[in-house]
C-alpha cells in the first residue's frame, strides 16, 4: 500500500500536474486523478505521473445512481469512455459511497436497487480492467430521523459485493467509518487485497463517543488520537493491501489554506502516522 493525496478532499484546487509534483515533493506516492483532466489530454497525466514516479489513486465513479432512472441511465452510458480512459492512464480504481439510509425504499427494495444498478457500472468496469470499490458510512447520526436503514457496515457491504457479483467489487475501507461501526482489529482480518479497493484515512473529533460523531466533522490522520490508526494501518498491512491510503479530513482549516500549505500538512499528518505504524 501507499500513501496518497486527494487535492479536492482537502480543497487544494490546483491543476493536476501542479498537484502531481507536490505530492512527490512531500513525499507521497500517489495522488487521485482527475479524470477530466485525463479525458482532455490522458498522456499528460500519464506523463505526470511517470516523471513525478507517482501511482494512480482511486476516481470516483461518475454516475448518479441514487435517484431516478434516467439519471441513472445518462451517467452510465458515459462510463465506457470513462473507463477507457482510465484503462489509457493505469488508473483500474474505481470508488463510491452508498447512503446508509433511504426515505423511499425499505431496506430489501434498496438493496435490490443497488445490486441492479451497480452491477450495471461493475460490468462496464469490468470490460476496462477496473474496480469498483464501495464505502459503508457507519455514522449512526446519518441515519437518525429516516424512514430506512440501510447498509452501513463492513459486513452488509460485502454483502452487497457478494450479490452483485461480478468478480471486481471490493470495499472502499474509510477509518472513520470502520470506527463509528464498531469495527475492530479482527474485522480487518477478515479481509485481503481483492476485497478492498481503496482506503480513507482521517481522525475522529475528540469528545465525542463514537455513536456522536458527525460525518463531515472530521480530523486529519492523528489529529486527535481518537481513531487508533495504528492498528487500522497495521491491519491493512497484515492482509497485503496493494493500493491507495488517501486522506478524508473534511477541514475546514486546509480549505482556507493555500494550496501548497494544505498539501503539506496533510502529508505531514499522513507520514507521521505512517511512521508510528512501522510501516
């Protein structure tokens, strides 16, 4: 595994190339690709990439699939040129995330949904060389006042994985949320490298249990020591995980920052909890 940059996670807004040569100059070894970007001219990402010895983190997947069918409909038949694309620039990981609730459908009405129109992305993927990796959000404060419960656990994803079927599901594994589930140590044991397909890494706020925690209020990886990061690295280690370890922070403080002051100080975080890992 690697330790990898997100600009737009962190609000750095700055082109791709610009943001390349600052993740290696920190010291990281991946950064998320634009695909915009990639699909305007793929052999100058490549090019970045190469020349900045960076590996491709995940990209998410570019279809609305939460609502009604002709959106659905529209975005997926972009992703074959999508894939493509990211087939051009060795980018095969693909993430989303799925709402741990809904206020329309019951929960097997849901699932039954997603199993269908996710399956539809997969196989497209698939056709590509591309994974599809899916978050579960464990914040129980997300599902307070729905009408529904939905998957937010590690198991009920990998259900979800299971069901649809094709071969190139895994999970996106968020340390938030492997937290606020209730995930332990042997939790990660139960997985291995072809059942994860990407990672987030961030703290949890101090002074909050972890059925208090609000979603998008979150730290930088060590900020607070809430998260034991440690054995989440270490965990992910024992089962070989290959690919990307990107920090999800959700700071308002790096937003205000200039781009390269919030580069820097997320890398710092990243590594020095790297380093307190063995890793």
């Amino acid at each position: 595994m690697y330790p990898a940059l997100s600009p737009g996670m962190i609000g750095a807004r700055l082109p791709f190339e610009e943001g390349a040569k600052l993740a290696a100059q920190v010291g990281l070894k991946g950064i998320a690709v634009d695909m915009g970007a990639a699909a305007e001219d793929p052999e100058s990402v490549r090019r970045a990439l190469e020349v900045n010895k960076l590996s491709p983190a995940s990209w998410g997947l570019p279809v609305e699939f939460r609502g009604d069918e002709e959106t659905f409909r529209k975005g997926l038949s972009g992703l074959p040129e999508v894939a493509k694309t990211a087939k051009l620039i060795s980018a095969p990981r693909c993430s989303t995330w799925i709402l741990p609730f809904s206020d329309e459908r019951p929960f097997e009405e849901n699932f039954e949904l997603h199993k269908t129109r996710l399956r539809a992305c997969a196989e497209v993927l698939a056709e590509h060389e591309c994974r599809l990796g899916l978050e579960f959000v464990g914040t129980g404060t997300m599902r307070e006042g729905h009408a529904h419960e939905f998957i937010h656990t590690q198991e009920g994803m990998l259900e979800l994985c299971e069901a649809i079927g094709t071969g190139n599901l895994g999970l996106l594994l968020d340390s938030f949320h492997w937290y606020t589930s209730g995930g332990t140590e042997d939790d990660l044991h139960k997985l291995s490298d072809a059942l994860v397909v990407d990672v987030h890494i961030n703290d949890a706020v101090e002074g909050r249990e972890a059925h208090e925690q609000i979603d998008n209020e979150r730290r930088l990886p060590g900020e607070s020591g809430v998260i034991d990061l440690t054995t989440f690295l270490q965990g992910l280690q024992r089962i070989g995980y290959t690919g990307p370890v990107t920090p999800e922070p959700f700071s308002q403080k790096l937003r205000e920052m200039p781009p390269d002051e919030a580069i820097r100080a997320t890398a710092k975080a990243l590594l020095k909890v790297w380093k307190e890992a063995g890793l």
